[in-house]
C-alpha cells in the first residue's frame, strides 16, 4: 500500500508539478529579459466595450515605445511568453482625446494582448 502511494506522489510530481514549475521559470526569465525598447511579436485585438472590433494586428512591438499606449505598455512588461490578457483600458489610458484613424477619441477600449515571440 505504501509503495503505491510513493508512486502516486511520484507521478504526481512529474506530471503536474515539474512542468508547471519549468513554465513558471521560463516566463520570469522571459519578463526579467525585456527591457525597454526590445521588439516583441505580439497579437493585438482592440474592440469597443460594445464589442465592434476596431483592430486586429500582429506584429513586433517596442516595449516602452511612445506609439502604444499606456495600457499596452504597462501589461506588455508584465507578460510572459505565449500569455493572453485582456485589458479594460478607459480612454485615458488607450488612445485619449486625440484619437486615431480607426478609434474615436475619449474611446474605452477592451484590448486583448498575446505576445508570441522575443
């Protein structure tokens, strides 16, 4: 009975916790790596909280670049790689009163950030 539960703690070790603790290294290597104005590949959706999608884009993008706003920036530095995370950014914080030639000015935006590669 005993040895069947050393293996259970056994398989449970390698199954489940090893390759959560290997991911977890491997993000905080990735975030403590970046550093301001190294290019990450990244997939954006911006969508209005009405849900009308403005943009979809993937492309690099500089951390701590004056072209993304705030919010893409602050959420970037906190990503690992292969993350999602979806924003809720008000208009302060997105693109403001200026506006760009897809978003309205003083728009609250939902945006969804993957970053798929350094």
């Amino acid at each position: 009975m005993w040895v069947m539960l050393l293996l259970m703690i056994v398989i449970f070790y390698f199954f489940m916790i090893r390759p959560q603790s290997k991911k977890a290294k491997e993000e905080r290597i990735f975030r403590d790596g970046l550093q301001k104005g190294d290019k990450v590949l990244t997939h954006i959706q911006i969508c209005e909280l009405n849900g009308e999608l403005l943009a979809d884009i993937e492309d690099y993008f500089a951390i701590g670049s004056s072209d993304l706003p705030i919010a893409i920036n602050r959420s970037l530095r906190q990503m690992g790689l292969g993350e999602e995370m979806r924003i809720i950014a008000p208009w302060y914080t997105a693109y403001g009163a200026e506006g760009t030639s897809l978003i309205k000015p003083y728009s609250n935006l939902i945006i969804t950030l993957t970053t798929i590669e350094e």
